[in-house]
C-alpha cells in the first residue's frame, strides 16, 4: 500500500517535472486496460473528487496510455452510470445493474461521490 502511494507520487512528479502539467495517473487493471486502448470504454469512473488536468494517464503493469479528458461528472455511482451510458464505463455489461456491480466490487465498501471522466484519444 505504501509502496503504491509512493510509486505514484513520483511518477505525478516525473510528469509534472517532464511535461509541465498536472495530469491525474491512474492504476488500471489489464482488462479495462485493453477496453481503454480499443475504444470501448469511453468514460472511466472513480471513487472521489475530480482530479485536476485536461490529460490523464493510465498505468497496468508497464503499459502507458494518455487520454484527453473532455468532460467530468460527479454525483453517487447511480448518478454518474446510467441507463444512457453503463456500457461506455463497462463494456462487458448486458445491463446497467452488471455495470454497477462490478464498480461496487471493484470500490468494495466506498459509499462516497464518485466522478466519470470522459476521455478520447489523445490525438482527437
């Protein structure tokens, strides 16, 4: 637990001192890894306030992926995913309650806000 606070402190440092820029850096598991990099997930949620950057950059083993954020909302989980959106944030999701589900699981215990990043590809 230490050991991953203190890797991504130093590298939102390495980016910040390299790129000028504060770009949040997310952890991210290989499957939703792999949706990010198709395209099909188009809007990542977690838990908390809204980060700070027009860029963000996600991390799954030492696979590096930038997206541009365009849009950000906050609100409960059943506020940010819905009917209109879930299998943009989970596309293995038949319905919008395994969408949820998979959240909960993944934010096992969290009962705050929640904020969905909205991103394209970098170069759009």
């Amino acid at each position: 637990m230490l050991f991953d606070f203190l890797l991504k402190a130093y590298l939102s440092a390495v980016l910040i001192i390299n790129l000028g820029a504060n770009l949040p850096l997310f952890r991210t598991k290989k499957e939703a890894f792999e949706w990010l990099m198709s395209s099909k997930k188009t809007i990542d949620v977690r838990k908390g306030n809204p980060h700070r950057g027009e860029v963000a950059v996600y991390l799954s083993g030492r696979k590096v992926l930038r997206m541009r954020i365009i849009k950000r909302e906050t609100g409960r989980l059943g506020e940010v995913v819905r009917t209109d959106n879930y299998m943009l944030v989970i596309p293995s999701a038949m319905v919008i309650d395994d969408a949820l589900a998979y959240l909960r699981a993944l934010y096992d215990g969290y009962d705050g806000d929640f904020t969905a990043y909205y991103i394209v590809p970098l170069e759009s």
